[in-house]
C-alpha cells in the first residue's frame, strides 16, 4: 500500500474515531464549569501522549516523524485566545464543527465558511513569519518511561473494553466510542499519517491552500485534501451507520454566531499557527514550545464566552459523563 492511500484510509479512521466519541474542547470547558471534572480534556491529553508514544517509537525503529518547532510567544498565546473565542462563540471547535455538519446541521456550514475569511484577514494584517525547518522527535528516558507505562496501562484497559464487547467488529460498531478507545484510534491513525506523509490536520489543509505555511506536507497539494475528504467522509459514514444523520436547515441566529465564530477561528489559526485540532494532533505530541500555551490560551478563550453566557444569565447544558462516555445536548 502507497504511502498516500495509507494516509487517506488513516484520514478515514481519524473522522470516525472523532465523530463517535464527540470531542470538543468547548465541551471539555463546560464539562470543567458544570460538574468540575475533566473526562474530555483528558481524552485530548491522552490521544496527543498516544501519538507521541507511536512516534517515539517509529523513531526507535529508524522511521523517524518530522515535525515544525514553533517558539512560544505572546502571538501565538492570543491567537489561542482568538481561536477560543471563536469556537465558544460557534459552541465547537475543529472536531466538533465538522462532526456537527455530518450529523446534518447545516448551520456548521457557514463556520466552515468564516475559516478562510478569518485567515485571510489574518494573512493580510500579519507579517510573515519565518518557517522553522522540520526536526525528528527525540526522547529521553526520563519521558519514554512514563509513555511506556501509560501505553501499557491504557492498553490493557482497551483489551479488557473489546473483551466484554465479544467482537472486534462490535467494539468498533458501537454507535459512541469511550474516550479512551478514540484517544488510542486518534493516536494511532495520526501517527501512521506522520510516518507516511507528515503532520496533517483539517485547519492545517486550508492554512496550506492559502500558502500559510504550517504542515510539512504543504509542498503535496492535493493529498491533504484527499485526506481531509476522507476524514469527512469516516464522520458521514459514522453518522449514517449509527443513524444520527438528520438535516437541519440553518436558522439565521445560529448562523450569524457561528460564522462570526468561524471568522475569529480562522484569525486566530494564523497567529497559534493551526487550530486546536493541529495543537492536538501534532503540536502537543511533537513538544512544540508553542503548542502548550496557545492551548492554555483557546481554553482561557473558551471559558471567556462560557462564563460571559452565564453571566448573561444562559444557562451551560451540563456534560455528563459516566463509564468513559460523555454526552451533552450542547448545539450551535
């Protein structure tokens, strides 16, 4: 199997793996504000340790992932901030936006719409940023040991979930993954998308298509299009097999927000650079100096609009989430 097609079937198991288990950071921050727990920030935190975990490994065996450091700045702290702001406007972030307009929601649309006008806007009012060049992932034992013993003990968890499931197919046809098993599938296809083709995220193909340059596979113009189109289509098809899919036609306050939520997004992209869905996938698990703090900061944006809602008196749909599954009427 080709390097591309390998990392277009990996693109698939990313979607489904995405759409199942209804990540969202803006979920993640509700789920802080209304019950204090966080179930779905640390499945984030565990799909970015499993890739790193696979890449460090891939690296031991001589198949080395490259990968862009970004310094840490101010600039990239408020463009977490922007982004956050945005994805708490929209009620989601990368994930969960294109999820959404699997499920049907046609509102999801016009979010998508406002990334590449935020980003043209950005581009526009920025200067150029020089790109740092590409460099392996290199661990020492003081990191590789804890990474071990997480792998070992994550995984023994998972063999024991497909063991009660009674079948590989079954466990895979649950109509919602638990956190745990999508942290594993993200990790596990993003990591064979970096030994294949590079750093691939969905805000990443648009930043590259706009020539900002931030994913090592930019010089490919069209395979991270193939990609991303495959990872709509897992999030389609997931949505189909389970039966979520229901159109729903956009109504004007909803769209206006979330347009306006997918221009400050596509703003904010440009400054971090990518969208938490790159920060997750590949800026986190490299231990990129920037990715951390422009973390931070689409949280601090998050919980800006959240708290604001609740000041204004909106009420926060509580995130329950019991037996590694959460769940949430949280809608744009």
């Amino acid at each position: 199997m080709s390097a591309a097609i390998l990392s277009i079937v990996m693109g698939a198991v990313l979607g489904i793996a995405a759409h199942r288990a209804g990540l969202c950071t803006v979920k993640a921050a509700a789920e802080i504000l209304t019950s204090g727990r966080g179930h779905l920030l640390w499945s984030f935190l565990k799909s970015a340790l499993w890739v790193t975990g696979f890449a460090a490994l891939a690296g031991a065996l001589s198949f080395e992932a490259e990968f862009r450091q970004w310094p840490a700045s101010i600039v990239s702290v408020l463009g977490g901030v922007v982004f956050g702001l945005g994805a708490g406007l929209n009620g989601g972030c990368t994930f969960s936006t294109l999820a959404r307009a699997a499920d049907g929601n046609l509102n999801m649309l016009v979010t998508v719409a406002g990334w590449p006008i935020g980003m043209l806007a950005g581009l526009a009012l920025m200067p150029e940023v020089p790109v740092p060049p590409t460099s392996g992932l290199h661990l020492g034992p003081v990191l590789a040991l804890p990474l071990l013993a997480f792998a070992l003990w994550e995984g023994r968890a998972l063999v024991r979930r497909l063991r009660r499931a009674g079948s590989l197919r079954r466990f895979l046809g649950a109509p919602v993954y638990t956190l745990s098993a999508a942290a594993a599938l993200l990790g596990l296809a993003n990591a064979v998308l970096l030994e294949a083709t590079g750093p691939w995220s969905f805000t990443g193909t648009i930043l590259c298509s706009l020539r900002a340059t931030t994913l090592a596979s930019c010089d490919q113009a069209l395979l991270p299009w193939l990609i991303l189109a495959a990872a709509m289509g897992g999030m389609g098809l997931s949505a189909w097999q389970r039966g979520s899919f229901a159109l729903r036609r956009p109504r004007l306050r909803p769209a206006l927000r979330g347009g306006a939520g997918g221009v400050l997004m596509g703003f904010g992209a440009i400054l971090i650079p990518g969208g938490n869905d790159g920060l997750i996938l590949f800026g986190l698990p490299s231990l990129s100096p920037h990715a951390a703090p422009a973390y931070l900061g689409l949280l601090a944006g998050i919980f800006a609009i959240l708290l604001t809602l609740r000041l204004m008196g909106r009420r926060i749909p509580p995130i329950h989430c019991t037996g590694d599954i959460c769940r949430s009427n949280l809608q744009a």
